[in-house]
C-alpha cells in the first residue's frame, strides 16, 4: 500500500484480529448484559463478520468515507512544534473530517450494518457531543431516526454541539441519573435498548460494551492506523518510535494502536489526569481502575472498596469515563502498551501551544496527548524522537469553555 | 431454607407464588420492612443490593438504590443485618455483577451461605458468561436463579430452565423495572413458553403493578415478582404497615385467581 493521499479513493486494510471466544481479549472484555440484549448482540455479531469480510459491503463503506467523511485524512509535520519540543511531531489529522473527529468512522459503519439488519431507529451516548453529532449526521444522511442521550452536565458544556445534533434532525436526551456523565448517559442508552431492542441498533461511540462492540468499533476505526502508518513511513522512511493517542473510551487509540502493534513503535495511551491523580479527581481508569465489569464488559474501571463505580473527572466531556475498551485493559496487562495521564492544566497548555505554533485548534480530548508531549519531551520520549500523535478532533466545540478558563485562571 | 424447594411445595399445595422485591438498606428500619412483607404472605423475598449503576432499573429502584448508597448501605453491611433474620421465608439477594466480582466469587458466595441467604439473582450475568460464578454458588450451597426474556430463542430458553436454580425468572415485558398501567403483552406468553419447557418455579417479574395484573400473570406461571410497585411506597414513606398492606393487596389478588 502506498501512502493515502487526499483525494485519493480509500483502500481498506485487511480485517485485523477477532477476539477469542465471547469477545475475550486476554482476561478481558466479554457480554456482561441482560438477558433480553443477549440475542440482539448475536445477531450484531453474526452481521458485522458478515458484512466486514464482503466485498460490496467494504467496498460501500470505503466510498463513504472518502466521498463522505473526506478520507484519507493527512498526515501532518509539525516544524515549529518539533523545534519547540526538540522531538519531531507528525499528526494524524482526524479533525479534518466531515463532522470535525475520528467518530465519523465508526457511526458509518454502524450505520450501514443499521440498514442491513432492517433496523430504522439508532440510539448513542454521547460526551463531548462529538459521537453524538456524527450518529445524528449518518442518520440523517440514511434517513434514521435517532435519539441521543447525553448527561445533562454535559449538556451544559457542550451547548454548541447539543444545537448541531438538533439542527441535523435527532432528539437529544438529558440523563439527569448519577454524575449525569457520560457514564450514566450509556446507563440510560441501555435502558433504552433493552425496551427497544428488536426495532433499534445501538451505535456505541467507543471501543467500550458487550461483544461485539470492543472489536467492532476497533475495525471501523483502524483506517486511522492503517493510513497514519502507511503515511508516517513516507514521511519518516520508517516507523515512528512514539505512536501517542488520548484515551476516554479509547476508540481513537485502539484505531491508531491497530496500525502498529506489529511495528517496533511504543504505543502510548494518554488518560484524563484531571485535577491531578493524587487527587482522586481524574478519568485514569488503566493506572488506578481496577477490574470489574460495567456496560457489558470486563475491565478496568474506577471504583471504590465495595465494588460501586466512581465519577470520573476531566476538563474535557470525551475523556470523563471511569472505564476503557477492553483490549487497552489486555494492551496494558501484556506491556504492549502504557498509558500515563496528563492534567487539566496541562491539556489546557497542550491546547494553547498547537493553537499558536501550528495554527491547529485541537479538541481538549487530543489536547491531553499533546500536553503529555510537552511534558516528557526530552523525558521519558528521548530529544530527537519520532513521535505520530492522532489528532483526534478539532477544538471549536471547546473553544468557548476554554476561553472561560483561561479567563478565570488569569484572574486569580 | 431452600428456595427451589419451598416455592415447589407452595405450588404444590395449589397457591400462586408471590415474591416481593425490597430494597436492601433503604432506611434504618428495613429489615422490619422485610419481616412485615413475609408475615403479609410473601412465599421468598428477594433483597436488592444496591449498585451505583443499576442498568435493567427504571427510576423508582434507581432512586432506593442511590438513597440506600447516600446512607451507607453496602453489600456487606446488607449480607451481614440479612444475618439472623428470622422472617420465616428464604431470601434471594438481588444485585449486579460488579459488586459480586469485586468481593470475588467464592467470598460473595461464602458470605451469602454464611449469612442464611438461600439464593442469588444477578440480572448482568447471563448464561454465556455464568461460570465462574454458579461454580462457586453451587458449592457454598447458594442458588442462582437466571433470567429467561421474551428475546430468548427456544433453545437457550431450555438451557437456561436447565441451569436456574430456586425458580426461572420469565422477564415479563420489553424493558427495565418500573410500574406500568397494564401488563405486557409478553407476559403471559413469556410464562406459557417457560411453563412449556419446565417443571421448576416459573415466576413472572418486572412491571407487575397490581394485584389484578398479579392475578393475570400468574395465570400462565407459577406466580410473580412485584418490586417497583412496592418500592415505591417505601419511597413515599408507607414503612412496613404500608409495605404489609400492599403484599397482603396482592396476595389477595393471587389467591382469588
Ligand atoms: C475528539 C475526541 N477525541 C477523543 C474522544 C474520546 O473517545 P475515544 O477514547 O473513544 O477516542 C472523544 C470523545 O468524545 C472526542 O470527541
């Protein structure tokens, strides 16, 4: 494959791995569900193998997202941020697709497995809004109906991106339950599923619930991997050392990590570090989570001693999930994979810094990778490295919440 | 006690079957609230452990779960006040995966035996994923009762009756728990498929809201759990006299079908 160019029609890689038996990647992952779900899930199954290994299916899929979503997304070299950083910096620009973030990719998939299992209503969670936009705009775009529930917290931050899912024709939900988190906004999606399943798909934002969700969301998610790889190695002549990605759910990461397992590149995941994790506010659910299963998988969650699932924390809705897909839980079991945090604060500085020196406004959840470079940049990554970071999604929806911050931080 | 035996013999003797479900550590006096509902006429009682995120409940659960966590209430503090109740009746607890998991399979089931709770309902753990749990239930003598949807095809509905122990849980409608204005449609065929399949307890649960709607439900099984219906009532401060006239309401009802 040589590298993918924009413009370009896109040339899906070959399937990566299924998971072993009952969605197990390692010790982890599974179909933790009721009952009622358990035959909708088996049927999602059967299909999406199905589907990802017939040829008018993949190729129905690779049309949308070039003539769609814009794909292949480039990669870019960042000079004045690799000077800056003495480490050179390439991204791989998924703020540039259609809707602004890699959740593009997967609501497209999901929703042309939608028509093909006869379903005509899709629910989604949603954090930042971003999932939740691009389900709302595949579905208007198949002609679905779709309802969107998004913790009412959430609701509050993300004002812009609740108005987009509106305009585009879905009803969003407020979950006012628990944190009113995302957290809570997948308690209440299932609820809704488990009333709604025969007529209903619904279409996961993350590599996070039962089997066959993990997986099948890495796969419509690898596209970001198999072009950043394919793209870094015209660039670099060779593989990155560093490949780096923000970690909520972890969809972004396990689409860009799936491009490079088999590469000698360290994979680093970045987590929410919130208010610092010493301070137990934070969305570090792989360092301080521990296992457990929550929306249907096994894996490593926030909770305290009697097993009750904790609030995350984090400045960016995206990242505020006490939990993570369970193959990073089986990455970083195995040492394939790390995964650090970094703060509030320093996503917040992440943010300002590729704003000024590359003239690209990041979403805050991609932010919390670049504020991890500018911390160990010439730390735990070497001076001179080669380091790929997915670029995620772009930073209007937070553009209005930050400036607030940066205006309370310079009063005090 | 023994679940699977008592509701047999009940049913045996021809009465209907009626479990009541009762949030564990919603307020001070609840295990009065649980002794009060087996003098009523409960045939077993199912104790809820409340869990921070109870996905197959509808608000009314939700909110005795939350307010029973605000007040401290945790599973081992339930298994433990569940110790020595001398309600007459056996007890199921009733909660989630994830609690179980993270005390470990053999200390939840240990503990549970060791407290006198007969029996264990775990609405996330379905058949595929049971293992490690019914192992180490069957061993410390705990039964656990699986749930069978109206989603469920016919043969896993057989693998499923094979496996329950202490009674088949037929999920009576579409959905999560809460009250409803008229019984489901799935109901009654829910209990015609399982009663076809099965000579253990089959009771109907989820969104029976009253006596009547007992009486129909348990026309096609072997009888019904109520729960939201009941909760709600200790929500809105009836205690153990209201939880009492209410289990008697639907005993009533039971006993005129
Ligand atoms: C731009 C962006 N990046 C990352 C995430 C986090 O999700 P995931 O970890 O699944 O990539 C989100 C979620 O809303 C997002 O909008």
């Amino acid at each position: 494959m040589s590298a993918p160019r924009r413009g370009d029609g896109v040339t899906l890689g070959p399937p990566g791995p299924e998971p072993t038996d009952l969605g197990r990647f390692g010790e982890f992952g599974g179909r933790f569900v009721p009952e009622t779900l358990v035959p909708a899930l088996e049927e999602l199954e059967l299909e999406f193998r199905r589907a990802w290994t017939s040829p008018e299916f993949r190729e129905e899929y690779a049309q949308l997202l070039a003539q769609y979503a814009g794909r292949p997304t480039p990669v870019t070299e960042c000079h004045r941020l690799s000077e800056h950083l003495g480490v050179r910096v390439l991204l791989k620009r998924e703020d540039l697709t259609h809707t602004g973030s890699h959740k593009i990719n997967n609501v497209l998939g999901q929703a042309l497995l939608t028509q093909r299992m006869g379903k005509r209503r899709v629910i989604a969670e949603t954090g930042a809004g971003q999932h939740g936009v691009a389900t709302a705009t595949a579905c208007a775009l198949f002609g679905l109906d779709c309802i969107v529930f998004m913790g009412a917290v959430d609701v509050e931050r993300q004002a812009l991106n609740v108005f987009r899912m509106q305009l585009l024709g879905a009803e969003v939900i407020p979950v006012t339950s628990g944190s009113a988190t995302l957290k809570d906004a997948i308690n209440d999606a299932l609820r809704d599923w488990v009333a709604s399943v025969q007529s209903t798909h619904y279409c996961i934002g993350s590599v996070v619930g039962p089997h066959p969700f993990p997986w099948m969301v890495r796969e419509f998610q690898r596209i970001v991997g198999d072009e950043a790889r394919e793209q870094t190695r015209s660039i670099l002549g060779g593989d990155p050392d560093f490949v780096v990605a923000c970690v909520g759910g972890g969809s972004n990461a396990m689409g860009t990590f799936a491009g490079f397992t088999d590469t000698d590149a360290q994979l680093i995941g970045v987590e929410a570090g919130g208010l610092g994790i010493e301070t137990g506010h934070h969305g570090a659910s792989v360092s301080r989570g521990v296992p457990g299963a929550l929306h249907g998988a096994r894996s490593l969650y926030l909770q305290n001693e009697d097993g009750q699932i904790l609030e995350a924390h984090s400045i960016s809705a995206g990242l505020d999930y006490p939990g993570v897909g369970p193959e990073h839980a089986a990455l970083a079991a195995s040492g394939r994979a790390e995964y650090p945090s970094a703060t509030d604060v320093e996503a917040l500085a992440g943010f300002q810094l590729l704003s000024k020196l590359e003239g690209i406004v990041p979403a805050l959840e991609p932010a919390h990778a670049v504020g991890w470079l500018m911390r160990e940049a010439g730390n735990r990554v070497p001076k001179d490295s080669t380091v790929m970071l997915t670029m995620s999604g772009r930073g209007d929806k937070d553009a209005m919440q930050v400036s607030e911050m940066l205006a309370e931080q310079a009063g005090r | 006690m023994n679940l699977e035996a008592t509701l047999r013999g009940a049913r045996d003797r021809g009465a209907k079957l009626l479990v009541p479900y009762v949030t564990g550590g919603l307020g001070r006096g609840w295990l009065d609230v649980v002794r009060a509902v087996a003098a009523a006429g409960a045939d077993a009682i199912e104790v809820g452990i409340p869990f921070s995120d109870p996905v197959m409940d509808g608000r009314t659960i939700q909110e005795a779960s939350q307010r029973a966590l605000d007040i401290g209430a945790t599973p081992g503090s339930i298994i433990d006040e569940l110790d020595g109740l001398d309600a007459g009746v056996p007890i199921a607890v009733m909660t989630y995966y994830n609690p179980v998991h993270h005390m470990g399979h053999e200390r939840f089931a240990q503990r549970l035996s060791a407290s006198g709770i007969d029996a264990a309902i775990v609405p996330d753990l379905p058949l595929d994923e049971l293992n490690g749990w019914a192992d180490a239930a069957d061993a410390a003598d705990v039964e656990t009762v699986l749930l069978a949807a109206p989603t469920t095809s016919d043969e896993r509905l057989h693998a499923i009756c094979e496996r329950s122990r202490g009674f088949v849980y037929g999920v009576a409608l579409l959905g999560i728990t809460g009250e409803r204005t008229e019984l489901a449609v799935e109901a009654t065929e829910m209990g015609r498929r399982l009663k076809a399949v099965t000579d253990k307890p089959v009771l109907l649960g989820l969104g029976i809201s009253n006596p009547d709607q007992a009486r129909v439900a348990a026309a096609s099984s072997d009888g019904v759990i109520v729960g939201s219906a009941l909760v709600r009532r200790l929500l809105e401060g009836g205690g153990p006299e209201g939880a009492a006239e209410f289990v008697h309401e639907l005993r009533q009802g039971l006993d005129q079908g």
